[in-house]
C-alpha cells in the first residue's frame, strides 16, 4: 500500500505507536478488529519556496520530564 500511494504521488507516514481505542472509536472500527498500525495519507502541499520559521528547540523537545 506503502509503495503504491508513493508511485501515484501520495505521501504517508506509518505510525505504530498510537491509542487502539482512541482511533477504533473515532473511525468507528468494530471491537472485533485489531488496529495494528495507522498511516495517514495526503498529497504534499506546495513548495512556493519560502521558509517557515523554525520554533526553538526548547518549545518542541523536552528532556528529564515526564
């Protein structure tokens, strides 16, 4: 699924670590399913050159904090 949505122009990202629960009920997955894996797709927006600015390390990573 990976490989075709990539050659058809698609970009996605394979997430393994996420709320089974949480997603079975907001897609309104049945019990008896096991979610194993979630990979949002979407197209990539448009490059029009400029830059966003980057936020500080310290707003986007933490460390020795629970």
């Amino acid at each position: 699924m990976c490989a075709q949505a990539a050659s058809l122009g698609v970009q996605g990202c394979w997430i393994g670590a996420f709320e089974a629960d949480k997603v079975r009920a907001l897609l309104g997955i049945p019990e008896e399913y096991v979610v194993a894996a979630v990979y949002p797709m979407g197209y990539a927006a448009k490059d029009d050159g400029t830059r966003r600015e980057k936020k500080p390390m310290g707003k986007s990573a933490c460390w020795d904090k629970l």
